[in-house]
C-alpha cells in the first residue's frame, strides 16, 4: 500500500457542514440498532442489552500541511486490546454528563489534550464491540497548539496520519480475523508500521460515508 497516495481532501468546512445534522445518542444501548458490517448472524447473542457505553474522541488535528488524525497506541499491558491502535476515549462513568463529556475526559486523562483545545463536530454510528461495549465517536477538531501528557499506564505512544491518506479507499485493504471459531471480515489500514483495523478502521469508514455519500 502506497502512504504517498492520495485522494479526498476534505476541508475544515466540510467537516463542520457534514456532521453538522449528526446527534448524540441520549441512550447508546437503547438506540443501538443491529450487528456489524460484516458480523455473522451467529454473533447476535453478543448485543445484549447490558452493553457497556463508552465514548470515544476521533481527534481531527488543523496541521499546517493539512487535517490529520491522531490515534493512540495502546500499552500492552491492558486487559482489553493491548497493543492495537485505538483512538483515545473509554467507558462512560457516572459522573459523566454524556457520552461526549465521557470522551473528553478520557481523551485529557490518556494524552492530556483538554477540552479548551478541542471544537466538537458531531458524532458517528455507534459501534458495538466483541469486549461488551457499545462506542460512540465523537468527531474533534484538534487546535495544533496542545501540548500532550501520555499516560504510560494505558498509552505506549501516539501518532497522527493525513486524513485525505484515511479517506482514500484505496489505502484500505479486507481481511479476516478468526473469532469464535468463525472468520470476521475486517477492514484495515497499513500506515508506515502502524496496523489501523478493527472497530478503529470501521469508525474511519463512517466518517468518509458521512464525509462523501
């Protein structure tokens, strides 16, 4: 897969007017609507009412030399997903207000990026996930100027990646991932040695179908 490709460019204007109509969901597990793209019909015993909400930020970064998005790499040493690319962003608690407060603070408590620093765009589908919980993204525009404070407890590093590079359907390759005894198809994104997949990879393909259809 060719980094140097690109494709879509989409602006700071574009972003605000696309998700301009998008919601956020008052209730994630009572408006959680069907499987997967891709997920057996086997699998469906998997959404049960009990899904635990989360909130995820996807952080759209204004860098001079155009949008880019940043991703987290995971530490290793966690229970859920060690080691994968993720956006910053965990379960919803109580003392949230919402699901997008509960993003925010996750996204200063992981990488130190604060709220002040971030203009909320709007949200994407939320997406149910083989671990029990049910995401919810939220959609930022990332002011470049942040500072970043890693916490090595759950972070091993972060990384940005053009957005035109994640909104070409032409860097995007499908696979499969055995799970269950049963072959998922997945989608995934190879950046220089960074593996984008997984529910990561689903959520940058609602961006570009909200971006682009």
């Amino acid at each position: 897969m060719d980094p140097e490709t690109t494709g879509p460019q989409p602006s700071t204007q574009q972003l605000r007017v696309k998700l301009a109509g998008t919601q956020l969901p008052a209730s994630p597990n009572s408006l959680l609507a069907g499987l997967p793209r891709g997920w057996p019909d086997s699998f469906r015993d998997l959404l049960r009412d009990d899904l635990i909400a989360a909130g995820v930020l996807v952080p759209i970064v204004e860098r001079r030399s155009g949008l880019s998005v940043l991703f987290t790499e995971r530490a290793a040493e966690l229970k859920h997903h060690p080691g994968q690319i993720s956006f910053p962003g965990g379960r919803m608690e109580r003392y949230d207000a919402d699901i997008r407060a509960a993003a925010l603070r996750e996204t200063e408590e992981e990488v130190g990026i604060h709220a002040a620093h971030i203009e909320v765009l709007g949200y994407l589908d939320m997406l149910p996930t083989i671990t029990g919980y049910v995401v919810t993204p939220v959609v930022g525009l990332v002011r470049p100027d942040f500072s970043l404070r890693v916490d090595p407890v759950e972070v091993a590093g972060v990384f940005e990646v053009p957005l035109d590079f994640l909104m070409d359907e032409r860097n995007q390759r499908h696979s499969t991932r055995e799970f269950k005894g049963t072959q998922v198809p997945i989608l995934e994104f190879q950046y220089e040695r960074y593996r984008i997949w997984g529910a990561t990879a689903a959520m940058l393909l609602s961006l570009r179908e909200i971006l682009f259809n």
